[in-house]
C-alpha cells in the first residue's frame, strides 16, 4: 500500500531483497540467457532465481538416489539427467 512521507510524497514499499549478487557469464551461457529471455520474457532475475531453484530441487533429489528423467512423448523415448 502507497505510504505518505514526511514531505508529502507517495512512497511504495519495495519487498526486501534477500541477497544480491554479481556474476560474469561465458559467452556461450550469455547467449543462452538471452535465448531465454527471448523466449520467455522473463528478467535475468527472474530467470536466474527460477534457475537456482530448479537447480537445488534436482541436486536434492538426486543426493537420496532419486533419478531425474525427460521423456519425449512423441517418440516415448527417456533420458537420464545427471547434474554434477
């Protein structure tokens, strides 16, 4: 909700951001990015936060042994998918 400052101002209130960093990407993975952003219209935040959680749910199931599988439905081929 809108707030008023002292001056009178309207003021938003911005959720509080937990952490911030910086990062340096090889070109290949800025070139992906990129492709996602395209393809998706989602920010680099939006897209990176979505990545370090797809990421940390895959190596939590992989740690008790779970296996992570694409399945092509058209042709019902399955693939493994091993992240190290």
């Amino acid at each position: 909700m809108p707030a008023r400052s002292a001056d009178g101002a309207i003021r938003t209130q911005q959720p509080p951001v937990a952490e911030r960093i910086t990062v340096a990407l090889i070109p290949k993975v800025a070139e992906e990015l990129q492709r996602l952003q395209d393809r998706t219209n989602l920010s680099k935040t939006d897209l990176t936060n979505r990545a370090i959680t797809l990421y940390e749910y895959i190596n939590a199931q992989q740690s008790v042994g779970r296996e992570v599988l694409i399945r092509d439905p058209a042709t019902g081929e399955t693939r493994t998918i091993l992240i190290l």
